[in-house]
C-alpha cells in the first residue's frame, strides 16, 4: 500500500492569471495497491458525482491509468482509497489535486520509472494549464510558464507570517464557464495594469512586506467578468478589507473568494466574509488556512 498526499491550491492571486499559484494546508489523500482483479475505488470527503461513477470516469484512476499506459503496465487489479478535503468545483485546485495524487501514486506503485518532471509535463497536459499543477507538486507559492510546449516554473516561499481565509459559498462555478466569459483581446493598459500588480505581488510575498496587497491584488482581466457570477462580489471583498484583510482575490476560477491575513485576525475576517455572503442570500462556509509549503508527499 502506497499513500500519497496533494494539496489544495489558489490560482491566479488577483493578478496573476493562469501564472501565479499558491498551495494550501488542504489536501486529497489517495492510498492505492495492486489487487488480484478488477478496480475497487473507496471514497470518502468532498464529492461529485464523477467520482461515484466508473472507475474509468474518476480523475484520479484517470490520472494514474495515462502513467501506466506510458509505461506500459497493465495491472490486474487496483485498490484506490480517497479521502478528500478539497470542496470540488470550487476553484481551489481540486482536479489539480487529483491528477498530482493519481500520477504520483502510480509512478511509486510501479517503482519510480519517471522523473518529477515528466510527471508535471502530463499532470499539465491533462489539467489544461500549470497554475495550479505546479504548486501542488512543489508547495509553496509557484510562478509557471510555457515555453514551445514545455513547462517552466519556479517556487517561492513567502516571507513573514501569512494567513489565509477562504469562504466557499454553497454553489459550483465550473471552470469552463467562467473561462467561456473572457474576452479574447486585453487592452494594452489593462495588460500594463496586471503587470505591474503581479510583479509587485510576487515580490511583496517573497520578502514578506504585506503592506500594499490589496493594491497589488487588484486585476482588469477576468475578475471583471467572472463577478457577475458571483452575488455580491464586490461588497464581500469590501467587507474583508475593512475587517483587516491585507489582500482579497476571487480563488482560481472562483466561486471562493481568498484573503491574505495577519496572524489574530483570520476569524474576523472570515465572519465578515460569511455574512456578507447570507446578505445577498448565498451561505458559504469559511475555511482558516496557511501556504503549504511541502507539495505532494508520500507518507
């Protein structure tokens, strides 16, 4: 029996569209062995009905099934247990998540034949984008990039103590639709605009100076559009600012919206979130979380 272990994670940060990813103390477990016949998947946690369904239809048993083909094993039986803290649909990184889980634990079951970096090539071609693969696998706060189909990055710590707020209103935003309302063209000073903040986020993060966030976590390229998904989008950010949070984003591709705290104040901050939310009739659960600085792990 192998188990592994992959984290949650929060895209984009404000400015940092489908570059900037950050993981959190949030994770997917998977323990997996090879078995006599047939695939037997045990589920517990955050669901949707994908992972009630076949085998062939669960992202994870996906996810590791591409890592035996590559290798060309075919196993007789498999045994998947999952146990899920990662609310799904949500844009926290769930489908990251398991891709990471899946291949991680099939490249360990068939002895390690892979390096980390082909595993991160195929957890991205299967997920579609890198900001949230990523952190996932290195932890932490990951800046991602592709270059002539090949995925660079590099991993950031985050400097100084920070807390984050997520609240998880009571429905799901599938990421194909938030992204089916983006504009194809940018104006330039909208391009100019996330520049600047993303630049500065990163560095205000890496030498923990939190002053200016929620200056740097403003965005003019999709956060404009996706808020009409999401009831009182503006008043919730207000509210967390004005309850001391340093900095407030829509998460990945949202409905979770994510604030960067200061040690002490994360219930503050999240009541004021929560409420705002029933205001405009929508309950929201709110989750206290810090960066994960670890990544996938085998434990």
């Amino acid at each position: 029996m192998i188990r592994v272990r992959a984290p949650a994670t929060t895209a984009n940060l404000g400015p940092g569209f489908d570059t900037l990813g950050m993981a959190l103390e949030l994770y997917l477990q998977v323990e997996a062995e090879f078995s006599q016949s047939g695939i037997e998947i045990v589920f517990s946690g955050a669901r949707d009905r994908s992972i009630m369904e076949s085998p062939q239809e669960n992202l994870i048993y996906k996810a590791m099934n591409f890592v035996f083909r590559q290798a060309r094993y075919s196993p007789t039986g498999l045994y998947i247990e999952i146990d899920n803290d990662i609310p799904i649909g949500k844009g926290l990184g769930s489908s990251a998540a398991a891709i990471v889980a899946g291949m991680y634990s099939a490249n360990r079951l068939i002895g390690d034949p892979f390096l980390p970096a082909e595993l991160l090539h195929w957890a991205v071609k299967m997920e579609g984008h890198a900001d949230n693969i990523v952190p996932s696998i290195t932890g932490g706060l990951a800046v991602a990039m592709v270059y002539e189909g090949e995925v660079y990055y590099q991993q950031v710590r985050p400097g100084g103590q920070l807390g984050v707020v997520v609240a998880v209103p009571d429905f799901i935003l599938p990421t194909e639709q938030s992204r089916a309302v983006l504009p194809r063209n940018v104006p330039m000073q909208n391009a100019v605009w996330n520049l600047q903040r993303a630049c500065f986020l990163l560095a205000s993060l890496q030498n923990g100076d939190f002053s200016n966030l929620a200056k740097a976590m403003d965005d003019m390229i999709y956060q404009p559009f996706r808020k009409v998904f999401i009831p009182g989008f503006d008043q919730i950010l207000q509210s967390a600012i004005e309850a001391g949070a340093m900095g407030v984003a829509l998460s990945g591709a949202g409905p979770s919206i994510l604030a960067f705290t200061a040690p002490g104040q994360e219930m503050d901050i999240g009541k004021a979130m929560q409420k705002a939310f029933n205001e405009v009739g929508v309950s929201a659960q709110v989750l206290y979380l810090k960066p994960d600085l670890l990544g996938v792990q085998y434990y």
